[in-house]
C-alpha cells in the first residue's frame, strides 16, 4: 500500500485536513497528496477574523504556514474549488468547475458552516454570518460605516465578536437566543456571568427575545423581535452556532446524520473514506453512541488519527480532549449539536 | 472618475485554440481601451499552420502611460480553451485573474481545467461562456465576446467603448450578428457584476484615464503602419510574394495602392519581387516590396544588383526565426548580418529599424527618400514582434520629421556627356531617370565607369567602390545622431539596443535607475552605416557597454564592439518569445562589472541560458 501510485485527497483546508495532509506525507513520501477546499484562502486562524473585520490586524496575520509550506512537501493545494459530487465506486470527485479528481484515498474534513434557524431562512440575505475570511473581508470592507451591530444568538464565535466590536468603538446590541450558543450550552449562572460581562463593556444585552424577521432598508437592517420590538442597525449577525458543512455528501451512498458517520477509527460507511473534524460524528463502541467535538485542538488530533489510519494504522479515536473551552473569561462545557433536536 | 487607488493598468492574455476568436476578442479590446484613453500594446502569437490547429494568443498590454513593452507576467487570462490555457498559467503575477468557462460541455479529466491550476494568490472566476454565448446568440461562437464582457464587468471598465469596440469591429456583418455578439458581451457584463464575487485588486472605477495625445489615436500594427508609410511616401508599384509575418503589408497595399493609383504585382517568388521592384525602381517610381528571412535570401543578388546600378529600391524585412524557413511565427533579431552585409562583393546599403509601431510608418517613410537620394536600396529590419503588435498611434506626420529630409539630386535634361555616376564629394550622382531626352546612359550589374559603360580597371573598381561607401557615410554624417537617454555624467551601465527590443531596453534601464544605477542607452535607427560617434561617447562613460539584441550571440554588438574598441556584454538571445524588460534588468544588474574581469558577474541569467543554450550574457572579445 502507498507508494507513487498512491493520491490521497482530503477535502477540507482547515487544521483538520491540513494535520491530515502533513501526516500522509511524513508517512508516505512518494504519494500524491492533496487538498480540495471551496475556500481561496490557504489554512488560515479564523479566530482572528474578528480583529480582521475591525482593523486589529491585516490578512498577512492571518495564515498559518507560508506557501513554501506546502510546496516544499509536495502536497497541493486545490483551493477555490467546490466539491460538487463524489463517485465512491470510481473514487472520483466531481468538482464544480466540472474536472474530474481521482483519488485512491480519501479523507474528509469538511468542517462546518454558519447555522441559521430555519425561522430566519426568509431573512438569511440580510444577515451577516462570520465563519470565513470572504464574510471578515464583506464585513470589513463596510467596517468603517458601521456604527450599530445586533448580534443575534449567542455562539461562542459572538461573544468575541462583540467584544472586538465593543473594542473598536461600535455600538453592540447583544440577543441572547435560547436556540444559541452551540456549540457550548452555558447554563443559566453562566449565561448571566456572560451577559454581565458583555455589559459591563457596553454592549445592551436582551434576554428573553427571539429575532422574527430582518428586513433591509437602504443599507441598514432593521430586526423585528417576537417581543414585538424592532432594533434598526447597520449588521445583523446571526451567531447560532454551526453545523457540518456535508451538503456536497447527500446523495453519495455515504451514511450520514447529522455529521458522516465514522466508527472509532475515523472509517466511514465507504471503504477507502475516512472524515475527521468538526464534520466526523465519532461512534463510541463502549458507549454505543456516536460522539462529536469542537476546536482546534481536537480537530487536529481527530486529523491526525484518520491519517494515521489511512497509513494503515488502527488508531482509536478517543472522546475530545478539550470538551471544556473558556469564552470571555466564562467557562463552559461543549456539546456541540449533538442534541439538536 | 478614476480614483488615485485605481489601477494604470493590466497586461491581459486571451489563450484558446486557433480559431476560437481569442484574436478577435484581443482586437474589440484593443479598440475600447483605446477609446477609453489607455495607451496599448498588443501582441497575438499563434501557430503557423491555419486555424484549428495549436495554440493561439492575444495578448494587450493597456496603462495609463506609454507602453513600451507587452509587460513581464500577465494580470488576466481568459481561458477559450482549457487544455492550451494551463500553461499559461505559469505567466500569472501574484493576484491575477482568470477567466474560465466553468460550464463546459464536457467533464475535464483531472489537470485537464485550468480552473485546477489557479493556485493561492490568483483569482478563478467561473462563467458560463458558452451557455450565456447560446443565450445571445443561439450559438457558442461568441463566448469570446461573453469573456470580454466578463472581464470589463469585473474589473469594472467602461461598457459603452466595448459595445462601439464590437459594433465598430462587425461592422461589416449583419445587424443580428452585430447585436447577438453586444448582447453576448452585455451577458458576460451582467453576470460578473451581478453574480462573481469580486477578490482581486483590479477596479478601475468605471472611469477612463486622461492621457494627452497629439491627434486623435488610432490602432495600428506594425505591418499595418509601415504600408501606410509606403502609401503616404507616395509609392506606386509594390510587387511581393506572401511570407509570414510580412503578408500583411502585401494585404494592406493590394486593397489601398490601387486606390491611390498605384499597382501591385503578387509575384511568383521573392526574386520575381524585388526584381519587379528594381524595375521600377529603375525607371523612377518609388518601388518597394516585403518580405523574410528566406525570401531576403533569395533576393540578395537583385539588392546587389540595385546597389552596383545605384538604384532607388525599399526593402521591408519582417525577421522570424531562422535559418531557413525556421519559425514563421516567432521572432528574432537575426537578419542583421543578411540586411547589412549579406551579398557577393562590397554592397553597402542602409539599413533602418524601427523600435516601435508609430516608427515603422516613420522610418519606412523615410526609407523611399533616403533611397531617392542616395540613390541605394534600403531595407528597413522589422521582425514578427513588431510586425504583429498593435499600439495606439497618433501624430503619424509628425513623427517621421524628426529623422531629417533628404533630397533627391536630379539630372536636368541638355547636359551632354552625361556622367550617371558622376564620382562626387558625397558619392551621390545627379541622376536621370531612363528616357530622359539627352541623359540616355547604361545601367548594369556590372562595374561600370562614371557613364555606365562596364569596365574592369582596377583602380576605376576602386573609385567606383569608393564612390558607393562615399554615400554611406554622408548618410551617417546627415541622418540626426541617436541621443543618449538617461542618466548623465559617468555610467554604472550604457545600454545599446535597436529595433523592436529597444521598448524593452527602456523598460529595463528605468528599472535599474529606480534602483540606483547610472544608466543610459544609445539607439539607433539608422543601424547601418554605423553612426560611431554616439557609441564611442556612451563607451567612453560606461563602466560597462551592453548590447542588447534578439539573435545568437549579438550580431550588432559585433559592430558595436568594432567602433568603441572594447569589449561589451552581449545579452543577446533567441526564443519563441520577445524578450522582457525583466529578463535584460536582471541581465545587466548580474554585470556591473566590467567585461573580460575575471571576477565579473555573469550577465547570464537562468532563463536566458535555457533559451540560448550558450548563454546570453557571453563576452566576446574583438
């Protein structure tokens, strides 16, 4: 197994796919390696998107590794290329500029992407989402007229936000919605702990409400709540948390549920295919249950194993190590959506 | 209205197969930046064989300022074809665009988009050319026109000087043809700005540049200009035989010449051509005929023939490379010896370059008065490069004025005894055209006495060869001295370069002042006779003389080299490309020291070894 007839593809750019891809390198040095990513950016911090939407620092701060990173590993970087489809029994990608990618191995790690309940769905247009740089860019690019955010939700993604917008002069309105702040779930002390420490900033925090609409008018929002008030302003952010961005996967033969579904050693339904990350819902075979994880830490760990056993090893995904996570001084336990109903 | 952050420019490549329209996609471009005030450069390469066959490129370079060069790297390549596209991808600068069709009829197999190979630092634009082609058109003809539209829309150029690009381009089609391919464009337009995502740097704001001109500009080829040139000169016989890259000007003159009363003769070969040309020549209508590297070859004992008569004749050479029929759609530089010394016996003639477009029509104009009165052929050195660029003109009558005037010196009727090569201080003889009453006399090849009559004395051999060398050098002595430009004072570099590659020398001699370096160059036009005063003055101040030239080895720089009596650093090479400002800086920045030093750096440069095989920073010694 291995060897130069060997081409392992991981589709996704981000710090799982990218341990992936360093991984099936050091351990397979003749094989074609490759990564497949809808995103233009190389492997980028995206907890920085904030400070890049306000100023605090250029996109040169940004990326992870220089370029020659890759290159001199030979491992290429497809970027800006969606994955369409994929054929398990050719083992072919179809990608959305209609080439066809072959690969003997594959790994996905296709993270995840902005949630946004379906009662907003009519009003997803005019809401601002921050998973990605081309959002930061968006949403920088008209920074300097900005003057009133409403953050809607309350993942751990907005509470940061909003202390970067806080930091930066703007005014913050803060709603807090029960259906949020996945992946962590604060309880009650902890929401509050929360929403004092937003205030104490100055951000103006509403409990107890829910955004019911947002409609545009010129270039600000204005957001109707069920409580019946509307708060006009310049961005409405919906900060619901995130989901497994897995829609290229329907369809394809691989079983799926809320993530792909991957047995302890990060196999999925399909021989030759593996996923890890914030995508990968991870069987438990003591607890007869599938679990999930989020954060840097365990992606790049869960990364590490699939590669690991794409090699050939019998690595067992473990629980996620970092299943406490520290938000705004406040910390919280995760659970991600895992208990989504 | 431009803002000061707008771009000046961009350097775009159109690459699809022969056949898919890239060409005319290239030229609706040319027309409407040109409309909107930009300065152009644009240079097409494509295969010698007809169309549907091999790879095909325009390739327009539009800036705010002069262009002197098609530019290093490219800013945006539209993508016709896929397959032909993905090497181009190799000339992409950092942030570049590309332009693809990503709806294309077929799946690609893998590496076979050129949407795969857009690496960081570039930007993929996906867009359904033939689909929004069909939709305007009810065919896919017109993606090509689908692209423009998406690339102005993108980089957001003016929309009205491309649909009077299009109009004005089909003007001679049919309505519907002409509105299917505005409306093609219009869907290209209409979908960058509404549905691309917008990543690069390149915004132009909608605005057109102010760029002051004299006269109002037109786009022209290098081709295209020196025909003109033979028109305006007031030619009235042109005889040619049809060879890449020269046909054109055979195109250009057989539609206009006849309209302006004069005749053209497509020969049967390039012998039949100039000897046509010497005819009439001969008998005291301006003549000319074109050609290349091969057909100059076949013509040189007519040239020697002109030369012993003393007959006015223009000669357009258009070099490709060579030997022998070589590479009909590549250029080079290598005609040099073959235009200036190529011929049996002591034959001189001038030779004239021209460095750019606006040039060709001057110094082709000049080339029918500078035959008059020195009663010489004259060939004027072009090459597939300039032939084929396309730059926006203007002030074309002005222009020429600054290369001198020059008088022809008749012979009136009534003399008696007339003298045909009357042995005079300048070498020039009054000369009366053939039935001239009272001025009968004999024109031959073979060395003759000052009536004409043929004779084999030695020292009237030598009179008579003297006689002819005589005019040479009152040409030199009349023809305005190429002026130093750049720096003054003492020189870290001086810089020689002729014809097509001096833009390019330009370039590169800004670009090394920027960083520091005294450098200046000397170009001439009139290459031969050599005009030695101004070379030996810009040696005189070089720490180090650089001839920069497009052949294998340097041809000029071994005139050069003859009249400074030193030694220069040849960065001379052959290609399939021109070579680039880029490519030379780096080439004279690697050899600040002086040639022949033990401890010079080369002027070698990675890719000019590559090309050249032997290098192109050789020296060569004297």
């Amino acid at each position: 197994m291995g060897g130069a007839g060997e081409h392992y593809v991981i589709i996704g750019n981000g710090v799982a796919g990218n341990r992936a891809a360093e991984v099936l390198r050091d351990g397979d040095p003749e094989a074609r390696v490759t990564i497949v990513s809808d995103e233009s950016q190389p492997f980028y911090y995206r907890h920085l998107l904030r400070d890049l939407v306000t100023g605090a620092v250029g996109e040169d701060r940004l990326g992870v590794r220089p370029l020659s990173w890759w290159s001199d590993r030979r491992i290429r970087l497809r970027l800006g290329q969606r994955v369409q489809r994929i054929d398990f029994g050719a083992k072919t990608i179809y990608l959305a500029h209609r080439e066809k990618l072959g690969y003997t191995r594959l790994v996905v790690c296709a993270g995840s992407k902005p949630r946004v309940p379906e009662t907003l769905w009519a009003s997803r247009a005019h809401l601002t989402v921050m998973k990605t740089i081309e959002d930061a860019r968006a949403l920088r690019d008209r920074f300097g007229d900005v003057r009133h955010v409403l953050i809607a939700g309350g993942d751990m993604v907005s509470v940061r936000t909003a202390a970067a917008f806080l930091l930066a002069g703007r005014k913050v309105t803060f709603l807090v919605d029960r259906d949020a702040f996945w992946p962590i779930e604060p309880g009650p002390e902890q929401r509050a702990e929360l929403a004092a420490a937003l205030r104490s900033r100055g951000a103006e925090v509403i409990e107890d409400d829910a955004v019911v609409a947002v409609e545009p008018v010129g270039d600000a929002r204005v957001v109707a709540l069920k409580s019946g008030r509307t708060v006009r302003c310049d961005v409405a952010g919906a900060f619901f948390g995130l989901v497994p961005d897995i829609d290229f996967l329907a369809g394809s033969g691989l079983d799926l549920e809320r993530g792909v579904l991957v047995d302890e050693h990060l196999r999925t339904s399909v021989e030759g295919v593996w996923a890890a990350g914030d995508c990968a819902q991870v069987y438990n075979p003591d607890l007869r249950n599938w679990w999930v994880s989020v954060g840097w830490g365990n992606a790049e760990r869960l990364g590490e194993v699939a590669a690991r056993n794409v090699l050939g090893d019998a690595v067992r995904a473990t629980g996620p190590a970092e299943s406490v996570l520290r938000c705004d001084g406040v910390v919280v336990a995760t659970r991600w959506w895992v208990d989504l109903p | 209205m431009r803002s000061d952050a707008a771009p000046t420019g961009m350097v775009v490549r159109i690459c699809g197969a022969a056949g898919d329209g890239n060409i005319a996609a290239g030229q609706v471009l040319n027309r409407a930046v040109t409309r909107m005030g930009f300065r152009v450069m644009n240079f097409d390469s494509y295969p010698a064989e007809i169309r549907g066959f091999g790879k095909s490129v325009a390739h327009t370079r539009f800036e705010v300022e002069r262009v002197w060069t098609p530019g290093d790297g490219c800013d945006c390549l539209v993508a016709l074809d896929d397959a032909h596209s993905i090497s181009e991808t190799a000339r992409l600068r950092d942030g570049a665009i590309v332009i693809y069709d990503d709806r294309p009829p077929d799946w690609h197999e893998e590496d076979r988009s050129v949407a795969g190979f857009v690496v960081p630092g570039m930007h993929g634009y996906g867009v359904p050319l033939r689909d929004l082609s069909t939709l305007a058109t009810k065919g896919t003809k017109a993606r090509n026109l689908v692209a423009m539209g998406a690339l102005a829309g993108l980089v957001r150029l003016p929309a009205d000087p491309f649909r009077e690009a299009i109009r004005g381009q089909f003007g001679s089609k049919s309505e519907e043809i002409r509105e299917g391919n505005v409306r093609a464009f219009d869907l290209g337009w209409r979908h960058a700005t509404e549905r691309l995502k917008k990543r690069d740097r390149f915004d132009f704001g909608l605005a057109a540049p102010v760029v002051e001109r004299v006269g109002k500009a037109e786009i022209l080829s290098g081709n295209e200009a020196a025909a003109r040139g033979c028109l305006d000169a007031g030619l009235l016989m042109y005889a040619g035989y049809p060879i890449t890259p020269a046909t054109k000007i055979l195109e250009v003159l057989a539609k206009k010449l006849p309209k302006a009363g004069g005749v053209v003769v497509q020969t049967e070969d390039e012998i039949s051509a100039i000897a046509h040309a010497v005819g009439a020549g001969w008998a005291g209508t301006r003549a000319a005929t074109a050609t290349s590297g091969p057909g100059l070859s076949l013509m040189v004992e007519m040239l020697n023939l002109a030369v012993m008569a003393e007959v006015p004749v223009v000669v357009i050479d258009s070099q490709r490379g060579g030997p022998s029929t070589g590479l009909p759609t590549r250029t080079e530089q290598s005609d040099f010896r073959l235009a200036a010394h190529g011929a049996s016996g002591d034959s001189p003639r001038p030779v004239l370059a021209p460095a750019d477009v606006a040039e060709c029509h001057a110094l082709t104009f000049k080339a029918f008065e500078v035959a008059d009165a020195f009663q010489t052929p004259v060939l004027v050195l072009l090459d597939f490069f300039l032939s084929n660029r396309i730059e926006d003109v203007s002030g074309l009558a002005e222009a020429a004025a600054r290369f001198g005037t020059y008088a022809e010196k008749r012979a009136t009727a009534g003399e008696g005894g007339y003298r045909r090569y009357a042995l005079t201080d300048d070498g020039v003889s009054p000369r009366a055209v053939p039935g001239t009453e009272g001025l009968f006399h004999p024109a031959t090849g073979l060395e003759h006495d000052e009536r004409g009559f043929p004779s084999y004395d030695g020292p009237n051999h030598v009179r008579m060869s003297d006689k002819r060398h005589r005019k040479m050098a009152a040409l030199a002595a009349r023809w305005p001295e190429p002026e130093a430009v750049g720096a003054e004072g003492p020189l870290d570099l001086g810089v020689v370069s002729w014809g097509s590659t001096i833009g390019a020398a330009t370039e590169a001699m800004r670009a090394l002042a920027a960083r520091g370096l005294a450098v200046a160059g000397v170009f001439p036009r009139l290459i031969w006779p050599v005009q030695e005063r101004p070379l030996r003055a810009l040696s005189e101040r070089s720490r180090v003389l650089a001839v920069v030239e497009m052949n294998h080895g340097g041809q000029y720089a071994d005139e050069v080299e003859r009249v400074v009596g030193r030694r220069v650093l040849r960065v001379a090479r052959i290609g399939a490309d021109p070579i680039g400002a880029a490519e030379i800086a780096e080439a004279l920045v690697g050899a600040r020291k002086e040639p022949g030093d033990s401890t010079a750096e080369t002027a070698e440069t990675a890719e000019t070894a590559e090309r050249n095989g032997t290098g192109g920073g050789q020296e060569h010694g004297t």
